[in-house]
C-alpha cells in the first residue's frame, strides 16, 4: 500500500510539471551577466538588473533575443 502511495504521489507530480512546456516564453530586454556561462534574461528594466548584479559583480547589458516592437 505505501508503494502505490509514493508512485502516486510521483505520477502527479509529473503529469502536474508536463503542462509547463506548453507556456509561453518570455523574453526581457535586460539580462544580468555574472560570467561567461552565468546569466539572467529575466529584468523589465536596467534598474532591476542593477539591483541584481549589486555586491555580487557582473555586468548589464540589453537581450539580444529580445524583439522591440
């Protein structure tokens, strides 16, 4: 009985992470570079991106992914 409770449990968890796929991608203008295969592409503005890279070093520079309608 304590099997088919753990592979329950892992069976919902999988079919609950299956539908993360279909999301769209969002993609910010900004992106923090901390070193050359470390980066964050998440920031709306260069003030946000800032805050990030404050104390722990790095550099902002815009997305080249992004697409500025």
């Amino acid at each position: 009985m304590r099997k088919v409770i753990i592979l329950s449990a892992f069976a919902l968890a999988f079919l609950a992470g299956a539908g993360d796929q279909a999301k769209a991608e969002y993609i910010y203008p900004w992106c923090a570079f901390h070193d050359a295969s470390t980066y964050n592409c998440g920031f709306s503005n260069f003030y946000q991106c800032q805050a990030t890279i404050n104390g722990i070093g790095g550099y902002c520079a815009r997305n080249p992914r992004f697409y500025y309608h």
